[in-house]
C-alpha cells in the first residue's frame, strides 16, 4: 500500500537551500523493512556534512539519521516487531526528515515504555555517540581527566553528564560565559571560554602541567594541533567532527615528539555495525536515560517544515543541547 508523505530531499550539495519539503509516495515497506510513522526527530552534525558534502551521499538523497517513531507495516520477513510498536533508529539510508518512512529492521531498537518520545529523539544519536566514545574508543575510568570541546553542545552535554557519573574530571571548551553555566550545570567540572582565553594554558594550569588522558574534539581545524599539545604522554586525542573545518594533514612522526601519542577518527557507523553490539550499546544509553544519569537538557523543537531554519541556527552555533524536529 502506497502512503502519501511529506520529506526534505537533496539533489544537489550546498547550504540549507538545497533542502527541499517535498510531498511525495512512500510504497509498502520492502522485504527486511519496517515502515514508520514518525514521532520525533533528532537533528545532527551528519545532517549537516551529508547536505553540504563534507560527508557526501548518493544523490538525490532523503536528510536524517535517527527519530522514534510507530511501526505501521512490517515486510516479508521482519520478525522481532510489531505493528503499533514504539521504536527508535540511528543509521541506515538518511531520510529521518520525513512523516513517514522505510527503515532496515535491523536499524530500530525497541524503546521501553517508560522513555518519552522527544527525549530520545534529542538523546538516541549523541547518546550511542558518547557511549562508544567513552565505553569502547578510548577506555574511561574514573580519577581519568578529559578535555572535552563544546561542552556545552548536543553531544558535550551528553558526555558531561556521564563522564562525571563515571568519576572523570571534566574539562570543557565552549564559547561564552552562558554555555559554561550550561556546561557546568551537565557535571563539567572547569570551564574554558576558548573565545577569552588559550585553552592550551589553561588545561595546563588546570592539571598542573600534565595534561590531560583524552581530547574529545568535534571541532576540527581550529582546535586540532592545540588538542594534541595538551595531551599527557601517550594520551589520546579522539577527532569526531570537523564543526571549523576538516582537520590539516598530520605528520605522524609528531606523535612521537608531542610524547608518544595516539589519534583516532571513528565513525559512529562502525560501532553500531553490528547487531548484538548496536543493542548493548543502546541498552546501555536507556539505562543511563531511566536512571537519570543522562538527560536531555536544553532541547530546541522546530517544526518538520522548519528544518532549514533549524541548520541554519546549529551552523551559526545558536542552539544548546539538542535538536528535535516535529512532524
């Protein structure tokens, strides 16, 4: 059965005015799909890279990777779900800016009843990226010292909020006096305004000269050769975005001379690529969110229609927290 939906589209790369709000039909689901009918969906920085190119997608493409929604049609052979269902997803084909769609059933994740609907919308997506960030791309434990950049940003606050329950001491980057309190308030312990002061000398200052265990950097290019220079030997700086700009070409034999260092660039997709481990990891958020010890703060709902308006203010860096778009 054909459903009429209303989705953003893409035929070409550039800024939010390529995005197009398009009604179009959207076919029964095929085999190993589910259909969906979205209730709430999370806006991300891959958004962004996919319609701009930076992270390019075969073109025409839908927008959007992680929303929950309600199961309406199963196809052949999907078993595990039911129609009515409440479910949420990250990955697959990008086309979450959408009232409806088809989805791999090997990409949705059952959502306990006691979880609401825009909080994991705001959560799903930066949550599974914290918990690989800091469960299994770089091993925290606590008494650990981290520098985390935009602290205050979607994915910053996440991590505030379950490095500090881990024990970590939590050094965050953000841009004004107003985001520190809103870092602060998510468990960062020291706040840094990049914009008033060297961030290097002061993580310096803040360690007493030994530098941090791990960088978490999604902000590329502006902060990159700074991260690695206040890294304690043999520290790790894990680079997860490029919000300035894609990081410079790096000079390996560096590593070495900055004392032994280690970089890594993982990709959300490849820690979820699997699906016994995409589950444990999703598991391990919903418990996080159940408990309290994860939270969405500070969400910012636009209307579905609104998603240009909403990319425009996440590039210009005016929106905390996260981004929910709602059909």
């Amino acid at each position: 059965m054909t459903t009429e939906i209303q989705a953003f589209r893409f035929s070409e790369f550039g800024t939010s005015d390529v995005l197009d709000f398009e009604s179009l039909p959207l076919p029964g689901p095929a085999p190993g799909e589910i259909q969906i009918r979205h209730l709430a969906i999370g806006i991300n920085y891959i958004d962004i890279y996919h319609r701009s190119g930076v992270a390019p997608v075969s073109l025409p493409s839908g927008v959007g990777v992680e929303a929950v929604g309600i199961v309406t049609a199963l196809g052949e052979g999907v078993t595990g779900f039911a129609v009515g269902e409440r479910v949420a997803y990250v990955g697959g084909p990008p086309g979450a800016y959408a009232t409806h769609r088809n989805l791999p059933a090997a990409r949705a994740l059952a959502l306990p009843e006691e979880l609401d609907s825009r909080e994991v919308a705001a959560l799903v997506f930066k949550g599974l990226t914290v918990e690989y960030l800091i469960h299994r791309c770089f091993q925290l434990k606590r008494g650990d010292t981290v520098l985390f950049h935009a602290a205050a940003g979607g994915v910053g606050s996440i991590a505030c909020q379950w490095l500090a329950a881990i024990g970590a001491t939590v050094i965050g980057t953000v841009s004004s006096p107003a985001k520190a309190e809103i870092a602060r308030s998510n468990g960062c312990h020291h706040t840094i305004v990049y914009t008033e002061k060297a961030f290097q000398a002061e993580v310096a200052e803040i360690t007493g000269g030994r530098g941090v265990d791990v960088v978490y950097d999604s902000v590329g290019a502006e902060t990159f050769e700074r991260s690695l220079d206040c890294l304690r030997p043999r520290g790790t700086l894990v680079s997860f975005g490029a919000a300035s700009g894609p990081v410079p070409p790096l000079d390996v034999s560096s590593l070495a001379a900055k004392g032994s260092l280690y970089v890594t660039r993982p990709s959300i997709a490849h820690y979820t690529a699997d699906r016994k481990e995409y589950e444990t990891a999703a598991q391990n958020l919903f418990t996080a969110i159940s408990a309290r010890v994860v939270r969405a703060s500070g969400i910012t709902t636009y209307p579905l229609s609104e998603a240009r308006r909403a990319h425009q203010d996440l590039e210009a860096r005016r929106t905390t927290g996260s981004v929910v778009l709602l059909p």
